[in-house]
C-alpha cells in the first residue's frame, strides 16, 4: 500500500541554499527509484526558512530497509543537525485519494 510522508523542515537563518542543494540531489536520485510515486517541495510564503516536503513511496518497509540507507542521501542526513532549528517533523500518511487537473 502506498503511503506519503510530510516532513516540515526549520532551516537556520543562512542555511537555505546548502538545504536546498543537498536536498535536491537527494529528490533528483530518488525519482529514479523503482518503489518513488512523487514528491513535492513546499515553502512557506511568510517564512523562506520553513519548508514542507511530502513525498510518496509504493512501500512503507522498503522505504525503512532500503531507501533511507541509499548512499545518496548520506551527506543530506549528516547535514540536517547543521542546517535545522530542531528536528524534522516528520509524519506518515496513507493515501485514500489523488485528483489532477484534467
């Protein structure tokens, strides 16, 4: 079953470019992955330093055993205590529903 991660993101005053860096060459990779449905990346119109990604994956465990271990996203998870006020909120949601513009 498919589920959908959101994960808001406070990035420290002066960090938002290497986030952004960092972050995107770990999106760019991971659209490559067999079990990737999407992403996207949100920013907060009052606030450029807070962030919310949701991104959703065919597979909860493969996304536990398999993705979060991937080398691409090493230098990005070793970052996050450099470049975030606190941690990652992060929570895990299961998608009953998806419309697109026709």
């Amino acid at each position: 079953m498919p589920v959908t991660y959101v994960i808001r993101f406070d990035i420290l005053p002066g960090q938002r470019d290497r986030f952004l860096t960092l972050l995107n060459g770990v999106l760019d990779a991971m659209r490559h992955e067999p079990m990737f449905h999407n992403a996207m990346l949100h920013a907060d119109p009052e606030n450029e330093n807070h962030m919310m990604l949701y991104e959703t994956w065919e597979d909860h465990a493969d996304v536990l055993e398999v993705q979060l271990k991937r080398r691409y996203r090493e230098e990005w998870h070793a970052a996050l205590p450099d470049l975030l006020t606190s941690s990652r909120d992060i929570s895990v949601w299961h998608p009953l529903r998806e419309d697109r513009a026709a």
